[in-house]
C-alpha cells in the first residue's frame, strides 16, 4: 500500500515559489540565449545556432517538466 503525503498550504506556497524561480532563471536564460544567438549569426557566424537551438530546447523541456509537477502535486 503507498500512502499519499499530502502538503500543507505553507509548503505548497513554498514548493510554488521556488519552482517560479527556476522558471524566471530559465526564461532570462533563453532570451539571453536568443540574444546571443542573433547577435553571432548576424555576424556571420553560424555555428551556434544548432547549440543553442539544443540548449533552448533543454530548457524548454524543463520548465514543462516544473509545470506538469505542478499539476501533479495539486492532485
């Protein structure tokens, strides 16, 4: 038998607020990372466009993973 923990609301508002952190560090990240990239490729170097095409994908997958705990703990 698995027993369910359930948090109170203290700890939900504290879980919430941290991930709401990471989000806002991963969403600086990606508009630093589109910055750069624009910046690189309009001066001429295209190298790292696919790099941080695949960072920018990471850091995607991640603030979908927070979400989708989110959603998990409210259930």
């Amino acid at each position: 038998m698995a027993i369910k923990k359930y948090f109170t609301r203290e700890q939900r508002t504290t879980v919430v607020y941290g991930i709401l952190c990471i989000v806002v560090v991963l969403v600086i990240l990606q508009l630093w990372l589109l910055v750069a990239t624009m910046n690189a490729y309009l001066g001429g170097d295209a190298t790292v466009v696919w790099p941080a095409l695949a960072a920018s994908v990471i850091c995607f997958l991640l603030n979908l993973g927070l979400l989708r705990y989110l959603y998990a703990m409210e259930r």
